[in-house]
C-alpha cells in the first residue's frame, strides 16, 4: 500500500480489501477486461426455440458473496441437451492461442428436481458451432453460494465478438442463480498454473471407493483362466523340475486407438515414433476420419487419400491388430457429402436413401478384408436429418446392407454421452428407443458404442457401471468404449480418472473393448487429453494406462513342474509365449488362453 496516503485513507482503502475477502471472494490477480462493461449484463439469455416453454431467466435482487444481483435461472422442466438453455457472453478484445484468461462465478441451486443438487455447464470456445473448446466443465450445485475459478487457455485465436463464453442450464427442473462474475484476460502475463482455480473430483475417486474394490474383484473372475502346462517326455512319461517361463505378449481384451492413416503410411521421424508407440500400447484401432463419407468423397482439405486410407489399413492387419471402420451413416446434414446436402429440400430429395446405399456397397468393397468391424449408425441423437426426411424407417436398411456386403464382419451402433443416465438420462433413453427399434425392425447389430469423452468434472464410475448394466439386461450385445479422453489440465484428476475408467471397463462383462480417441498432442482433436505431449513425453496419463495394461494386466510367470510333470497358474485372457527347458532340451510354443470356466491344458512333449 502507498506509504504516502493518509493514514484515514489508508485503513478505509485495507478496510475495504478486508471486506471483499470476508465477503468470500478469492482475489484475482490484475488483469484486463475480457467482456464488455458490467459482466452480469454482458451475459444475456438465449433459448432454443423448442424450449422456449421450459425456461425462465431474469435478473434479480440477491445476498451473495460481495454482490447484490444475480441471474435467476428456472428451467421450468426436465430439458435437453444442456445447450438449448443458456447465457452467453462474448469476448471484448482479441485473443491469440495460448493466452491465459479466467472467468470467475459464484452458482447455487435454489431448488432441483434431482436428488444431487442443480447443475451448470460451462463451455468456452468459437461463438458458431465447433468442437475445439477452450474449456468445458459441469458444476453441481448446492444450496449455498460456491464460488467457481476456472483458468483456461484460449485454443485458438478469436478478433472480438468471436468467442462465446457459455452457462449452460438445460437439466432437471432446477433453479440456479449465478452472480459475482469476473472475465479477465491475463494473455502471457500470467501462466495457466499460477492462476486460482476451484479443484474438481469425481464421486468414487477416493482410495477406498467400495465401487473399485468390486471391479477390481470382478476382474480376477471374469478376465481370467487357470491354465496347466503339462511336460512329458518322449515315452510320455511326466518331466519334474522341467523350467517353466510364461510370457503374455497380447491381451484378449482389445485396448484400441484412433489412428491417422497418413502417419502410418508417411515417413518422418515423428510419424515413425507414432508408428512404434502405437505398436507398444495398442491391439486395436480405427480410422479417425480417413473413412468418413465427405473424407471419402475428396472433400476434406489436407492429405487423405483411398490409397492412402488402404495403404494404413494394411498396416494394421499386417501387425495383428483388431480394425474398426468409422463410420457408413452419420446422418447429420452437416456431416453427409454435398451431393446429398444439395439434393435435401430439392425435387431430387427422394434419390437421397438409394444414394446412402450405394455409398455403403462401395466403402464396403474397396475396404473388403481389411476390417472386423463398422460403425454403421453414428450420433442419431443429435444427427437426424436423414430420419427427419424419412422416418426411422430409413435406419435399419443401413445394417442389412452392410451386412450383405460385409458377412462375418461386426456392426455398431455407436454415439456420445450415452454412459452415465444421471447426467444425460434423455439421450441415454433414446440409445436404448434406438436401439430397440434398429433389433426389432430386423438390422443385424452386434454391438453398442459409447464415445465416453470426459471433461475437467468426469462422471462417477458407479453410474457408468449402472448403464452398462442396464444395456446388458436389455440387449446382451457386447458395449465398445470408442473414442474414450479425458479433456482437462489438470493433470492428476487425468490421470486417476483414467486409472478409474479402465478397470471399470474391464471388470464390466459386456465391455470388449476400450479405444482412445487419439494419443500424442499434434495430433489429438483436444490436446490436452492426450497421454503424450508435443515432444513425446508421457503424461501421468499414460504412466497410469501402461501400468495397468501392459504390467497388471498381463501375466508373466516363472517355476518348475511338480512330481506330477504339471505346472499350474492362473493368466489374463490373451496370447502367450511359452518357453520349456528340461535336461538340456529347451521348447518354444505358444497357447492362447479364451475365456472359458474350464482350466486350460497345454502340452508339451520332449524329444
């Protein structure tokens, strides 16, 4: 404080100081003005035309920490998604990828219709629809005022009025009020880690979480098999103290990824090191965009390619591994090629469904034997324009299809935030109504996909087990996980959440598989959930992943045979290498332990 003030002006200026922090709020360190004037009116209401009966947003008299008014949200009834309610303000000055910014609120639930409190989102990104966020974040809510910090970076570079900051309210019937709003942009002045933020978890993180230690106890039943190797001699009399080393060398389980086909086919040094740490964590993958139908069709810009596309496949088949085609069908308008967008509204409309099958016969053909499975059906959640033309009618043509094309390959369904019915009940009803409706109406689906991406405030692991369940009792169709990330800086909430996540899928009996979406930052759709940064470092992410994957999970044993010529042993389902040595005669072989609640038995005999 300035020596040279009055003394009175002084004590009222730390007076002054004092209050704001018994007020309850945390001190921000100075910055500029990220959105325009007083933050409370620079965020204004907006909502969906289909919603518009659900919500009601004012500005209202209000007792909270240093402030007086607030917004008043009553989201009048149960409403979905979380966008179609929202307040939104955007940016004042210009940013540039990787400025540091914060944006301060104080939120509580006055009232909820849900036993766990109220509930905002918060997302920061392009003011216009887009994926690459600067921040997204749920918030649950109680009763009392809390006060939410969040820091982030910005992602891209925005002139003014191009980025939105977003509070999200579209939930269960709820009253939420939001005051004490701060934005403020610290550019480079400050970096990400130096800024306060509020610390989020998840229910069922804690050490002890009864959840975890089921799981964990579901794995050694259902993930293992007891084996015996049996040694003989040439007479087949049994071999005692014959040495035994077994060595798993692949899982059964299949641990997948989301690849770019040109890194697997262009050299450079960093598509080489792609190539290698794809070989060491995964036994299974799947196009990123390569197989997309306006991919396909030459209208992306960069360097995609048929050859190309097949020329990766290849790759994979060539080293073992399980190979996933995304996707036949996204029936989005935005995400279907233009001569379908241009026929839509148009007297050549009605071509469009034969359109959409001749496209399935031809992927299907050119990528014939390079493939075990295909998402034929993507996000029709949120992606129905085709349905909306004509009728659900439309979808199961699409699975028999494809199945005429692709006999002995495997057919998903597949969309997002169809894991956990405690934060998105709406969509999971329309996962199961879709689903249902696909079997009952003949289309061959053998299996369901959840996207599973996570933000800074991941779900809890026991409601995701509870769905899982609940698709298990209704469908008995195995479940992928297919483009599973966890998108936050913070990098130990990363880290355990993917630790929780993995053996949560593991111990699930209807799981088959779990693939990320993406692993190494240049190349991932959100950066910071990456497991391996710019310069190929490991997150704590992917210390956590090869942990579990690659050590727990595989089985390494070593011993002799007993009297009785036998060894005995208990391993994870997968692939083994098994080495014998006896009397100064070694053998190698291998075996593969299947599931099955038989032991198994391999034999080998000396010669």
């Amino acid at each position: 404080m300035n020596p040279r003030l009055h003394p009175l002006l002084r004590v009222l200026l730390l007076g002054l100081f004092l209050a704001g922090s018994l007020a309850g709020q945390t001190p921000l360190p100075p910055g500029e003005p990220l959105i325009a004037g007083d933050p409370l009116a620079a965020f204004t209401a907006k909502v969906d035309p289909a919603a518009h009966d659900q919500a009601q947003l004012s500005v209202v008299d209000a007792k909270g920490p240093g402030f007086t008014r607030a917004w008043r949200i009553a989201t009048l009834k149960d409403t979905s998604p979380m966008a179609a309610i929202e307040l939104r303000a955007l940016n004042v000055r210009p940013v540039t990828t990787g400025d540091v910014a914060l944006l301060r609120f104080f939120a509580r639930a006055t009232d909820s219709a849900d036993e766990s409190g109220g509930r905002v989102q918060l997302v920061i990104r392009r003011n216009g629809v887009d994926w690459n966020s600067s921040f997204e974040g749920d918030f649950p809510l109680t009763r009392e005022w809390q006060e939410i910090l969040v820091p982030f970076v910005w992602s891209q570079d925005f002139a003014p009025d191009g980025a939105a900051l977003m509070l999200r309210f579209g939930f269960k019937r709820q009253t939420v009020e939001i005051g004490g709003i701060d934005a403020v942009y610290y550019g480079t002045r400050h970096t990400f880690a130096s800024l306060p933020r509020t610390r989020f978890s998840y229910v069922g993180r804690e050490p002890d979480a009864a959840w975890r230690k089921e799981a964990l106890a579901r794995i050694e039943q259902i993930r293992k098999r007891d084996f015996t190797v049996s040694v003989k001699d040439a007479s087949g009399k049994p071999v005692p103290n014959a040495k035994i080393t077994v060595t798993q060398k692949r899982s059964a389980f299949q641990w997948g990824v989301a690849l770019q086909m040109e890194r697997l086919v262009v050299d450079t040094p960093d598509n080489r090191r792609y190539r290698q740490v794809t070989e060491e964590l995964f036994n299974a993958a799947s196009t990123e965009n390569d197989l997309k139908w306006p991919v396909w069709a030459g209208e992306w810009k960069g360097n995609f390619s048929h050859a190309q596309t097949l020329a990766g496949l290849r790759w994979l088949r060539e080293r073992g591994f399980h190979t996933r085609g995304h996707v036949l069908v996204w029936p989005g308008h935005k995400n279907l090629p233009k001569p379908i967008q241009e026929r839509i509204g148009t007297p050549r409309q009605g071509e469009i469904p034969e359109l959409v099958h001749a496209h399935i016969r031809e992927i299907a053909r050119a990528t014939s034997g390079l493939l075990d499975e295909w998402d034929v059906l993507n996000e029709p959640f949120t992606n129905f324009d085709l349905m909306k033309l004509f009728g659900d009618e439309v979808m199961p043509p699409w699975f028999k299809i494809a199945r005429e094309e692709l006999p002995g390959v495997a057919l998903y369904f597949n969309d997002f935030s169809n894991h956990d019915a405690t934060t998105d009940a709406d969509h999971v009803a329309h996962f199961e109504r879709t689903t249902r409706y696909l079997i009952d109406h003949g289309a061959p689906v053998d299996g369901l996909g959840l996207q599973v991406h996570f933000n800074g405030r991941p779900n809890s692991p026991q409601a995701i087990l509870d769905v899982l369940d609940r698709y298990q009792r209704q469908f008995h169709l195995p479940v992928r996980m297919t483009e599973f990330d966890v998108w936050t800086r913070d990098d130990e909430l990363q880290a355990d959440f993917t630790r929780d996540f993995l053996i949560l899928c593991y111990s699930h009996p209807s799981v088959i598989g779990v693939q990320h979406w993406g692993f190494w930052e240049p190349s991932h759709w959100r950066p910071p959930a990456a497991m391996y940064r710019a310069d190929w470092s490991e997150k704590p992410n992917a210390k956590v992943y090869k942990d579990l994957v690659l050590r727990q999970w595989r089985t390494h044993a070593a011993g002799v045979t007993n009297q009785a010529g036998r060894f005995l042993q208990r391993g994870y389902h997968g692939d083994y290498a098994l080495v014998v040595e006896a009397g100064g005669q070694r053998s190698e072989s291998t075996f593969t332990l299947a599931p099955s609640t038989h032991p198994a038995e391999i034999t080998i005999t000396l010669r």
